[in-house]
C-alpha cells in the first residue's frame, strides 16, 4: 500500500525542518511523500529533495500547487490576464521540479477560482479560460507527469467553480488528455453531500482516478478528522471501490492534528486503513459485489454489519 500524509501537521513539531519531518514519516511508516509547491521547496532543488527522500527510503509521490497572495480573486480563470498566465506559469514550474525530482503527479487545488456574489464572474469566458488553461498545462506535462485535478465544493470562495465530481468529468471528458485525471478528496465530497464511493468508482473504471485525499468529517466542513472516525461505513464502501477498481496510486491522509501528536495521529490512519483494508479482503471483492447486485438494503445493512462488527 502506498501511503502519504499532510507534510503541513508535522513541520511545526519537527521546527519546520523538512529533514526532521522525512525521518518521522520513514519511522512510522510512510513510504511516500507529497510536498506543496512552492510552499515546501522554496529553499531546495530538486537534487536536494530526492537526496533526503532517498535517505529516508522515501519516494517523491508529486507536488501540490499552492497559489497566494496575488490569487486571491482567482489563479487560472483571474480576470486580469497577467495574473492568469503567472498561474500556468507556476503550474509549468511545478512540473518541471516534479520531473526532476523524479515524481509522478502534479495535483492542482484552484482555491480562489470561483465567486462570492451573484453577476460577479463571466461563467462561460471562465469555462473557457480554464479549459485552454488545463489544456496547456496537460501538454507541457506530457509524456511523463499526471495532472491531477482536486475539486472541492467551497472554502475559502463561497462557490468554487471546480466544485464537484460532475464538473470536473465535464472538464475531463471535453480535454480528453491522457494525463489529466482527477484526485477525490473524501472531505471535499462529504461538503458536496456526494457519497465518496460514486465519484471512486466512475473516474476509477475510466482510469482517471490519479489521486485520492484520505481523512473524514461531517459534511459542513473541510474538517481533516482521523480516516473512519466519523463515517466508516461510507469509508468503507470507497476504499471498496477503490480496491475493486485497482487503484494503484498512493493514498494521501489529508488529516489535521492540531491538539493531537501528528505522529500519533498518523500511526492511527496507518493502523485504520490496514485493519479495514484486511476485512474488505477477508469478506471478498467478489462477494461485496454479489450483494451490491442484489440491491437489497438489508442485505447490504448485513454487509456492514460483518464489516464493522464481525457479525456472519
């Protein structure tokens, strides 16, 4: 299993150094590492960050964007078209540390494109901008390096414009670029009252599953709690279809401890993932899918009582 964790909940109990941080995951068990660009490398080349991960036994899974200061209002759909462009830029700069520093997958999060207020954005020129934008980006990223897209319903905009798994396949199916997929943030789909396993299961069977963000919450926010905490028969049934679909990129713990030791906290995701993991294969793909074929609610009311409480 290739697992990754939220670099940002160990940098303040490791004095934000990077290296301290890559001893911790190695110790614990991480195997893979996903850092957010530029925020994590500024002071690092990509020679840098593979000889660390190297000494750690760790492996660069890839790179996250983050966008600040001058985004604000928006990072590849801004209305001022120098801003726009200094987006794809960074994205371009993205990719080319990604390579590199020998990583796979570059994840963009547009955190401000969207709007606040009725008659504020031009949807359909926003649409459009966005398109060519991915487009561009997918092309300069091609042969060797995904581009994945994280949708999230709203925060910090009250409504993003990537919102969900409907318009993200929109986006998916009208680029049709090999390397552009799509990584499932599973807060992200409880705030959108999407039921994770859906949106697993269709961008699984069509290959364009490059990512998935692993934590939980109740829906009216990006809360990061521990995976399984707050609905683990929904996490159940996505790591299901995960399982099910074959699903061999790394998994994220998109998780934030704050009052709680990030160590710790990590250990348990690891512990929970692999405790469900072990009974979804103990009860058998095969057989899940014979009772999901039935469409019987008690049945599958039965499946989840075997899941969780070892009933027959």
């Amino acid at each position: 299993m290739k697992l990754a964790t939220r670099i940002n909940s160990f940098l303040p109990q490791s004095k934000n150094d990077l290296n301290t941080v890559f001893e911790k995951l190695n110790h614990i068990g991480i195997n893979y590492v996903d850092l957010n660009y530029p925020e994590h490398i500024e002071k690092f080349s990509p020679e840098d960050v593979s000889t660390m991960l190297s000494e750690n036994n760790l492996k660069l899974n890839g790179l996250a964007l983050r966008f600040k200061d001058d985004y604000i209002n928006g990072e590849l759909g801004n209305a001022e078209d120098s801003i726009a462009k200094s987006a794809v830029d960074l994205c371009r700069r993205a990719i080319d540390f990604c390579r590199q520093a020998n990583g796979k997958v570059v994840t963009i999060w547009l955190a401000h494109d969207g709007f606040d207020y009725s008659f504020q954005i031009n949807y359909e020129k926003v649409w459009n901008q966005l398109k060519k934008s991915f487009a561009d980006i997918a092309d300069y990223a091609t042969p060797d390096i995904k581009i994945s897209i994280e949708y999230k319903p709203f925060q910090p905009r009250a409504y993003a414009f990537i919102d969900g798994m409907g318009i993200t396949g929109m986006m998916l199916d009208e680029l049709n670029r090999p390397n552009l997929g799509v990584t499932l943030d599973y807060c992200h789909m409880l705030m959108k009252h999407e039921n994770p396993a859906f949106a697993a299961d269709i961008f699984g069977k069509r290959g364009q599953l490059f990512g998935v963000h692993l934590n939980d919450g109740y829906g009216l926010n990006d809360d990061g709690l521990m995976i399984g905490t707050a609905t683990p028969v929904k996490t159940f049934e996505f790591l299901y279809y995960l399982k099910k679909n074959d699903y061999d990129n790394v998994i994220y713990f998109d998780t934030f401890p704050v009052i709680e030791n990030a160590e710790e906290e990590c250990v348990q995701n690891i512990k929970t993932i692999k405790e469900f993991d072990k009974k979804i294969t103990e009860t058998g793909v095969a057989k899940i899918q014979q009772i999901i074929d039935q469409n019987d609610a008690i049945k599958a009311n039965e499946l989840v009582h075997k899941l969780l409480f070892g009933c027959k």
